[in-house]
C-alpha cells in the first residue's frame, strides 16, 4: 500500500478574488510536500467526514504555513468552517478509505 504524502491544515477564508473559482491556496512547503505543482488537483478530507477530490492548488501569494485558503462555495460542499481542520493529498494518491490510516486521520 502505498503511504501518500499528507499534510492536516487549519482552513481559513480565501482571498475575495477566488470566492467563485475551483481552487485553494496553500502554503509552499505543503505544495513541496504533497508533490504538487500548480493547476494539480488534490483531495481533501474534513475530519469526520468522506474525503472529496478534484480542487486545483493554485500557487499565488504567500499562504500563511499550515493553512488553506478555501472559498466560500467550496467550504459550503465541504461542509467545513474557517478554523477546522482537513488533511489534504495530491489527487493521484486519492485519499480513499483503504489509503487512510485511521489512527492518523
């Protein structure tokens, strides 16, 4: 099984430009670690919740490290607030059922 690199985050509010497009913001070190590149699609799982796919990072000013800045739609789908936390994969990796380890999520 394969161990995909992870990273948990607090989520916080996006900027007013990005309330309507399809994408979060992340820090550079979690775009590093995740092995991403702008334009991926990751997947992001809430804590206590199924994980959903298919957000693009975008990779354009400086997030503050350990957050994510989610729009307001995509938080609404989500069903997260700003303050929680979700932990976040490159989509090739797909956070699924039987890629999670449990105890760590």
């Amino acid at each position: 099984m394969v161990n995909p690199p992870r990273v948990t985050l607090t989520v916080e509010e996006s900027y007013p430009t990005d309330s309507k497009c399809g994408y979060v913001r992340i820090h550079l070190d979690d775009i590093t670690t995740l092995e991403l590149r702008a334009g991926d699609a990751i997947t992001i799982k809430p804590e206590g919740q199924r994980p959903l796919s298919g957000f693009a990072i975008r990779r354009l000013d400086i997030v503050d490290e350990g957050m994510i800045r989610i729009p307001e739609v995509l938080r609404d789908r989500l069903d997260v607030s700003v303050g929680d936390t979700v932990t976040i994969a490159h989509e090739k990796y797909s956070l699924t059922p039987e890629s999670l380890d449990n105890d760590i999520l």
